[in-house]
C-alpha cells in the first residue's frame, strides 16, 4: 500500500489493524474482529485506511453512546 510501512498500526484507532492475508484485497479490522471496511491493494493509501478506520471508530462510539 502506498506510504505505509509495516508495524505503522499505530495510527489506527487502538485495536484496529488491517488484515493482509489476502493477497489483492486488505481488510481493516475492529477490536473485535468484524470487517470496518475492504481495500484493493494496489489503489490503497494509508490515508484513506486511516480515515476510514477514524471514521468506523467516530460512528461506532456515537452509537453506542446513544444507546
């Protein structure tokens, strides 16, 4: 993925991390487990991960801070 290095999780929201068994397609990943979103990995940036993952980590929180 462009601009992204190995073991940079860390700019991920705690507990997100981004699957990489799939050869073609990287899967982000929540705390727990379930799929945040797919990218191709040839058109994958590290900031649209890291906005995705910022973005699943907001929608979630305000959810579960409503119910």
């Amino acid at each position: 993925m462009r601009g992204w290095e190995r073991g940079e999780e860390e700019r991920l929201p705690p507990g997100y991390r981004v699957d990489t068994t799939d050869a073609a397609i990287w899967i982000l990943r929540r705390p727990d487990g379930t799929v945040a979103g797919y990218f191709g990995v040839w058109g994958a940036s590290r900031k649209a991960l890291e906005r995705a993952a910022r973005d699943d980590h907001r929608s979630r929180a305000r959810h579960f801070t409503l119910t």
